[in-house]
C-alpha cells in the first residue's frame, strides 16, 4: 500500500527533522552559553602558572583555555546526545505512526478489495478515536449506500428483463406456431397479428414507463411551472374516463383549487397514474373518489377506489418498481411501475406519497405536494 508507507515515512522524516532542528538550536546554546560562563572567570596576575589537566597554562590565558576546553566538551557528548536524540526520535516516530495509520491501511485495503461481489465487506470498528475512527464509520456508511443501490439496479434490472421477456416470448410463440401451420388461413393470420400488436403495445408502454421512471428517479425539475391540481385531474380523467365506463365504475370528484409549482409534465403523470391504477385496478361496477385541496403549505389529491383486499403490512412495497397488490389489482396491462414514477416525480417535486388499504377492499393514495402559494 505505497501512499500509506509513503505517508508514514513522510512523517518519520517530519518527525526527525524537527527533532534535529531543536537538538541543534539546544547544541547552539548550551555552546554559546558554556563559552559566556567561563569568559566571566576572573582574571589571575599575569606570570602566574595555572596547572589544568595536567597542563601548565599561564593566568593570562586561564580564560580562554578553559573556554575552549568546555565549548570542546559541550560538542562532543552534545554531538552523541544530538545523534542519539535523532534515531530515538525516528524509530519512536516510525513505530507509532505504524499504530497510528493502521486504521487508514484497514480502510485502504478495504477499498483495494471491494468489487461489485463484495460490497457486503466492511471496516468495522478500529483501535483508533477521532478523525480516523470517522473516517471509517462513513466509509461504511457510503458501501452502505452503494450496496443498496446495486442490489436495487440489480433487482430492477432483472424484473425489466423479466417484464420485457413476456411479451417477447409471446410474440414469438404466436409466430413459431402460426408460421409452423402450412393451412393457415387469413383468420389466423389475423388472430396472430392482433396477438402480436397487444404483446409489442405492451412492451412499448413498458418500456415509456421504464424511460420515464429513468428520467424522474432522482432527476432535478427541467420545467418550474405555476398549475392547478384541478387541471391535471380533469386532464387525467379524460383519458380513462371511457374504460371507467365500459367497466361501470361510478367515479365521484371533491376538487377544490390547490396551487402548485413544477413540471406539468411530471405532475400530469402523478394524477394520470393515479386514475389508471384506480381504473384498471378496480373491480366490475366499481367506485373511486378523488379529492383535491389546498393548505397553507401543502396541496393535497387523494385518490381511493375500490379494488381487492390489500394487505396492511405489503402497502409500502407498492411504490417499488415491478410490484402489485394482490391477484384482485393485477391486470394484464401495465407492468407494475404506475405507483414508482407517482413516488419518483412526488419526490422530484419535493413532495409526499403515501398509500393505505381501504377497508373492503381497495386502496387510498394521498399525495402532497408544495403549495404555490407559499412558494417565495
């Protein structure tokens, strides 16, 4: 691991250059200080011999001997505490900058090893407090989060793959089989390509959801427009009011004007999705009400309608991509991604969604989203 090594020995080096610095401004001053105290000796008559170490010197030059000989001193066993001062300094640096970085090779040679099949790994917890002991905890934090993501891209990925695969498989039973009829008449042709036309409208609505889905998840606002909520829904209500019809299903509106600020085409999308679901999920001869109101920060649209029984417990996992309620609000349109394009472009708005079993049967989806009129 070379920027951890490097790291250590460019604080040993740190470390020991400091530890030099001051030995030798210590050697400098213990000399120059040695030198001053012995030159302050008083001075002898002059003739008188002195003996200093065995060594006869005159009293005139008392001062200056003994000034040498102690600055001669102070260097050499200065030199060998000054040398010995160092390499204490740089083992002791070089051992405990090893313990001290020990976390930051656990935390590199936890990143060196992750891959795509091992992001379940993690540093855990480490010997050492403060900066490094934060380091790792959002380390963990963050392969939490791209753990998350993967598993999510993966299981939303194989649930595309398996929606598309449908349709596919369809279409290519429907023409294996009529291509492998040497009697086939026009009726079957044309039963097969009637067969064809539904399987491939089909896998075109799932792949616009998909496309949408890809481009509200997580996306900014392109557009920021004032809009009624009462707009959209009437909107909306157009474009499936004649299924609503066909199935017998008695619709009841309480819209009041609620204001809101965003992307129309995004939040066409919340009320469209919404009425479809409640349409195509219902039951024959069914009913769905829609409410619409403003508060002093949030504008709300509810839609309930009748449906099969919902369990309390699996609500929440109707927002997730590729998910149904129950037998009784599955159909054969659509591919499970009405409810996580409401969420993705709720949330894209800075909103809230949120869905509850009605009792009987059915479901209610409240959405609320920023007023605008308290917009600044």
């Amino acid at each position: 691991m070379p920027p951890v090594n490097s790291l250590r020995a460019r604080i040993t080096l740190l470390a020991t250059g400091l530890a030099a610095g001051v030995s030798l401004v210590l050697l400098w001053l213990a000399w120059t200080l040695v030198g001053d105290a012995v030159a302050a000796v008083p001075e002898l008559p002059p003739g008188t011999a002195v003996r200093v170490d065995g060594v006869d010197v005159d009293a005139s030059a008392l001062a200056a001997h003994m000034r040498d000989h102690a600055r001669d001193k102070v260097l050499l066993f200065g030199s060998i505490a000054f040398l010995c001062v160092v390499a204490a300094t740089a083992i002791l640096a070089w051992t405990f900058t090893s313990r001290v970085l020990r976390p930051l090779r656990e935390i590199t040679g936890t990143a060196q090893r992750l891959s795509i099949e091992s992001l379940g790994e993690r540093i855990g917890e480490v010997d050492s407090k403060g900066e490094l002991a934060e380091l790792a905890h959002t380390f963990d934090a963050m392969l939490d989060r791209l753990q998350a993501a993967f598993e999510a891209q993966r299981h939303f990925v194989a649930n595309a793959s398996h929606e598309l695969r449908t349709p596919l498989s369809v279409i290519r039973t429907e023409l294996d089989v009529t291509l492998s009829d040497p009697d086939a008449d026009t009726a079957e042709l044309r039963r097969m390509a009637n067969v064809v036309r539904d399987a491939t409208e089909r896998a075109g609505q799932l792949v616009n959801s998909l496309l949408l889905l890809a481009r509200t998840d997580g996306a900014g606002l392109a557009v920021d427009e004032p809009t009624d909520l009462v707009t959209l829904v009437s909107s909306a209500w157009r474009a499936v009011r004649g299924e609503a019809d066909q199935r017998g299903i008695q619709a009841k509106f309480a819209t009041a004007p609620a204001p809101v600020h965003g992307d129309p085409a995004l939040l066409e999308r919340i009320a469209g999705n919404l009425l479809e679901n409640a349409v195509r999920h219902n039951v024959e001869h069914g009913w769905l009400e829609v409410t619409t109101e403003a508060g002093e920060r949030w504008s709300t649209l509810r839609v309930r309608s009748s449906g099969g029984l919902v369990d309390r417990a699996t609500v929440a996992e109707l927002f997730e991509p590729f998910r149904r309620a129950g037998v009784a609000r599955t159909a054969r349109t659509g591919a499970g991604l009405g409810l996580s394009i409401v969420r993705a472009a709720v949330e894209a708005h800075g909103g809230r969604v949120s869905a509850e079993p009605v009792v009987g049967g059915g479901l209610s989806v409240t959405v609320r989203l920023p007023s605008g009129d308290a917009r600044p």
